[in-house]
C-alpha cells in the first residue's frame, strides 16, 4: 500500500520534491490511488515529458466511480421499504388480514 503513492515518483524519474497531503473519504486502497493521481499529474504540470511515460504505467486514469444519488420514494439509493405481502398476510393472518391466521 505504501508503494502506490510514490510509485509515479519512480516511473518517471523524476528529481526530488516535497510532498504534504491531506486525504479524506473513501478507503485506504482509494486513498492512496487518488494520491498516486495527483502526484502524476502534478508531475506531468512541471515536466510535460513525463507524460507519455505516467500514462503508459496507467497514473493518470481516474477511478471514475462516485456516489450514487438518492431516488425519490426510497430510502437511500437502492434501499427501498420492503412490505409484508398479500399472501404472506392471508397465510400467518398478518394485522389487516381479517383472519386469524392459519395454523401450520
């Protein structure tokens, strides 16, 4: 994990620079990627020479998942009010059923 930050350090051999990060959200993995990403493209700003090196070694592709957006009428994105159904009412006599219920 540690690897992946200054792996675009090494590729593009590049000369020494101060680096100070503050990194927040998503996982480690996430976090250290995005970090990678930044430091190709910073790279790539002060040296254009580095670029066809960082984009062959795959540092300048962003990871391009991103949250998905509530929907109205659910809870979340994908999290919906799961109700008791017809059947399942009429056979254990659920509140509503009229019945009290059959016995299995």
């Amino acid at each position: 994990m540690r690897l992946i930050p200054t792996a675009p350090l090494e590729a593009g051999k590049a000369g020494h620079f101060a680096i100070t990060v503050r990194l927040s959200g998503g996982g480690i993995h996430s976090q250290a990627e995005a970090l990678r990403h930044g430091i190709a493209r910073a790279l790539v700003k002060n040296e254009e020479t580095l670029r066809k090196t960082l984009k062959h070694e795959g540092f300048l592709k962003r990871d391009p998942r991103a949250k998905e957006r509530r929907k109205p009428g659910l809870k979340k994105a994908r999290k919906y009010r799961s109700g008791v159904s017809a059947s399942a009412r009429l056979h254990f006599g659920g509140v509503g059923s009229g019945e009290e219920g059959l016995s299995v």
